[in-house]
C-alpha cells in the first residue's frame, strides 16, 4: 500500500481543519471528504493523535 510521509499527514489535516472556512454548502461536503481521508490516513498507518 502507499505509505504516507509526515507531511501528507500534515497536509491532510490542514485541509480538514481549513474546511470550516468553506461557504455553508461546500462546508459538509469537505468536512465529510477530509474526515474520510483522516481515517484512512490513520487506518492505514495505524497513528495515534
């Protein structure tokens, strides 16, 4: 599988935490999408916060 380096998993969770700046439509769809990858990211590198 990919393995992810620090800096996507940073990535990620900047793009996760910018989508509360999204208008209120856009807004649950990005929450919903980076919340989906933030697990995976997690699922897949078995990572603790």
């Amino acid at each position: 599988m990919i393995k992810f380096n620090k800096t996507a998993i940073v990535l990620a969770v900047a793009i996760f935490m910018a989508g509360g700046t999204a208008t209120f439509a856009q807004d649950n769809l990005v929450k919903s999408l980076n919340e989906n990858l933030i697990y995976w990211l997690l699922m897949e590198n078995k990572l603790t916060l």
